[in-house]
C-alpha cells in the first residue's frame, strides 16, 4: 500500500450532512461533499492486510484495496477502471449500499473500518466530471436477441453487459420510467434521479432499447417474448410485500410503503397527481411498521411532507450498540443504527406486535398494540406477549414497511411454470437459467428481498450466461 502507516495515524471521517433544518423543506440528497485532502487520508487507511476480507464482505467483489491505493496516489484514471471492473454503477452502490465491505474490514476487527463506501463514490464522481464515462458500444455484433425484463439494478446490469458483449438489448419496464426500485421506491433524499438518467443515456448510446409502460405477464404474454428473442431474463424483483394480517387492516389509511414512497418520487419528478389520490402524510400522525431502510425511508419522506408526529415500530428488540460475541467479524454486525431519517425526528420503538386496527367511518383512527419479549424454547426463539402491556395509539397513517415475501407469482412466472424455490423464488441453475431453457433471472427474483449489491453482482452472472448460452462460450467477467 502506498501509506503502510496510514491507519495508525488517521482516523475514520465521513461526510458531514446538511443541517436537519435545512434538509427536511427540500428533497436534496442530505450529504454535503467531502474535501479530496480528507478522502485521500481516508484511502491511505487502508491496510496492507495480507487477505483483504473486504472482498468477501462485497458480493460484486470489488477489489477494493487497488482502487484506495490508487486514490491515495492521485491516480483517479486507474481508479475508475478498477471500480468499473466489478461494478457497473458505483454512483447507485456509493449512495445507497449498506457497505458489507466496510464490515468486514480487516481494521475492524479493533478499529474503524475504512471508509471505503466513500472512496467509490467520490471516484464516479471524479470520472463523471472529468468527461471519463462514455458509452462502449460493442465493435463486433452477434445478432443474437435479449429481452430483459425489470429495469432495477438487476436488469441494468445484465443489459449493459450484454450490450457490450454485442447483443441486440432490450429492456422491458411497466412502470413509466426506467429504473425500478432506484426509480421509484428510493427517497430522492437518498438519490437524485439525474444519476439513474445519467447511465441510461449511457446505455442507449451502447445499443440498449428501453421499453417502459409495458407489463410482461399483463400487457404481454412472456411466451410470445420467448418467441421472438433468442433469451429473455427475468429481474423482476421481490415485489410481494409482507402484509399486516389483522382486523381492521381494509380501513382507509393503512398503505403499503411501495404505494406511498412512489407517489412523492413522482411529484418530484413533475407528474400531477390528485390530492384525493396522493398519500400525504401533511398533519398527520404517522405509525410505521418495520424499522429497516424502507421505514427509514417512510420516516423521512413523512417529515419532509409535514407530518405532526412519527412512530417507527419494530417487531423485534433493539440491537446492541455495538457487536455481540455471537455477531463477530466479519460477518455484517446487527446493530443500532442512526439513518439520516432518524437524525431528523421520529420515535423509535422496539418489540412491538400490532394487534388490530380500529376506525371511525371507515376510516383509521387507533392502533391497538401490546409490547412481546423472545425467549430460547427447544433451541428455538419463541416470540411471547407481555401480560399487561396491551395499548392503544392514535394514528392518522399506517405506513406497512414490513419487507416482501418474494416475486409476484402471478403473470410471467405463472405464464412460463417456472419452477420456485421453497421460499417462492424463482429457481436457477449457477449459470442463472431457470427450468425454461433460454430463460434467465436475476436479482431479488432469485435471491429474495436483499441488497443493491448482490442485485448488480446477479445481474452480471445473468448476463455471462446467458452470453454462454447464445455464444457457446464468454468473456464477460463473473463476480
């Protein structure tokens, strides 16, 4: 490494947010720039560890430690290449990836872990402005046909290597723009839109044909696609939301999350959407259920809107403050955590059970709760209530952030018999072909819900196989 010292004398720094009482009246990413002097001190902690255990933690792989290396020495031109080597979109993992690496950090085992989440940003970042990142169209075209179907992270990425790899692309969306989840269930505050835009512009400069408005399964039958390209996968996500199965739930005022955040995006983003179809959380009190990063970013969005009062509730207890001994490194530590959203106001509770939901005219007016404690019975944990601990809350919104279950097995799934895994995903061999030969998947639809990184590193080993399956060989990287 180009500092060996280096993490003994710096220690960890990353970005300052904007103040609170600035950030919640717009809907600007909250983080402000971070100085390259401080970024370069922050690359040359990077240790020279023997076995970078931050490649295991990054399920794209990335190899981290070339890429602070070559910060720290100013060399941003290598150090682009090295990220883009792995990593197709560091400017959506940069922004919106938990960082796995970061927990598996060799310097965390008794320090700080680098800040390795920012050194990439701030590369895109640099290659961006230097005009470095233009599209790379393939010299050499196959004539072979792609659809893919799901424009998230998962099927952008295995558009944009199956482009360059010389195949004929193109990408199926039922939304109304490109770009799933990124598009319309992440705040604005967490990313602007002009970053997904930016690399579309890209990839339709590399030959990638972008379909929006068009549901495969509904508007089309998927088997009329299998007909016409010579290999489809499917990225659809895991888009069938865990739902709150008590009395009281049809009330008005109980939404999923994935039909709230949407909404606001699309304001953002200039649509005209009735005020007697848009779910606003203005003077209201707020209660969310579930507190991952999609409470967190119900929580945000409902302050921004000019909610009264926000309560998060969580099911399960609140994590330590820092690893237990059953939670070493380097696996990811389940921890407390402090989210920009929670920085800006909210309450948090834990241990939590909804009983039931009560109204008044058919609308919601109280949530009727009781606190429960878990407990090792037969090797297993048993969830119990607590005798005496049943209560009642106002609530004016339900938000349900309570995660999702799996694909939506109704349309392509059902149209093709796809066979599903014992969890409901959908099944696929280590090439990624499902049981419909030609057929590939990706992403959430094969994993399960999970994060934006296994969703591109998915989305490349789709694209490798199925340039295998259509070439007979490939040289497309696997992660």
């Amino acid at each position: 490494m180009a500092k060996p010292t280096g993490f003994m004398e710096f220690t960890r720094e990353t970005p300052t947010r904007r103040p609170v009482d600035e950030r919640v009246h717009d809907w600007l990413e909250v983080y402000e720039d971070f100085p390259v002097d401080h970024l370069k001190k922050q690359a040359a902690r990077c240790m020279d560890c023997g076995i970078p255990f931050c490649h295991q933690g990054c399920p794209l792989g990335n190899i981290i430690p070339d890429w602070n290396d070559l910060v720290y020495r100013d060399k941003w031109r290598d150090a682009i290449d090295r990220l883009h080597a792995t990593n197709n979109f560091p400017e959506f993992t940069g922004r919106l990836c938990p960082a796995p690496c970061e927990a598996a950090c060799v310097l965390g085992i008794n320090n700080d872990p680098v800040t390795i989440k920012q050194v990439e940003l701030t590369i895109i970042e640099r290659a961006w402005a230097e005009g470095w990142i233009t599209p790379a169209p393939a010299v050499v075209k196959t004539g072979k046909t792609v659809a893919v179907i799901g424009s998230g992270p998962a099927g952008l990425a295995c558009a944009q290597q199956l482009a360059r790899a010389g195949h004929a692309v193109t990408l199926f969306e039922r939304d109304d723009r490109i770009g799933g989840l990124l598009r319309y269930g992440i705040p604005d505050f967490k990313m602007e839109k002009r970053f997904i835009d930016r690399r579309l512009a890209q990839m339709e400069a590399e030959g990638v044909s972008f379909r929006p408005s068009t549901n495969v399964g509904v508007d089309i039958d998927v088997r009329e696609l299998v007909t016409q390209f010579d290999a489809l996968c499917l990225t659809g996500g895991a888009t069938h939301a865990r739902d709150l199965d008590v009395a009281g739930r049809e009330l008005d005022g109980v939404h999923f999350a994935m039909e709230y955040l949407p909404m606001q995006n699309r304001r953002n983003a200039g649509d005209e959407i009735p005020e007697d179809r848009f779910i606003s959380a203005k003077g209201k009190r707020v209660i969310i259920l579930g507190g991952g990063d999609t409470g967190a970013d119900c929580l945000g969005t409902a302050l921004r809107q000019g909610a009264r009062e926000v309560l998060q509730y969580e099911l399960l207890p609140k994590p330590p403050a820092s690893r237990p001994l059953e939670n070493p490194w380097p696996t990811w530590p389940n921890i407390y955590r402090v989210s920009s959203a929670h920085e800006e106001g909210g309450v948090r509770d834990y241990s939590i059970l909804t009983k039931g939901l009560s109204g008044r005219d058919g609308r919601l007016t109280t949530l009727h709760g009781v606190r429960v404690e878990f407990a090792m019975e037969d090797g297993r944990q048993v969830m119990k209530e607590v005798p005496g601990t049943e209560f009642e809350e106002p609530v004016d919104l339900l938000l349900l952030a309570m995660g999702f279950l799996g694909p939506e097995q109704t349309g392509m799934i059902a149209q093709l018999g796809l066979e599903l895994t014992e969890r409901g995903n959908v099944r696929a061999d280590e090439n990624k072909m499902t049981s419909v030969p030609g057929v590939f998947t990706a992403g959430d639809m094969t994993r399960g819900q999970s994060l934006i990184v296994w969703a591109i590193a998915e989305g490349r080993a789709a694209a490798r196989g199925i340039d295998e399956y259509l070439m007979g060989e490939t040289l497309l990287p696997g992660n």
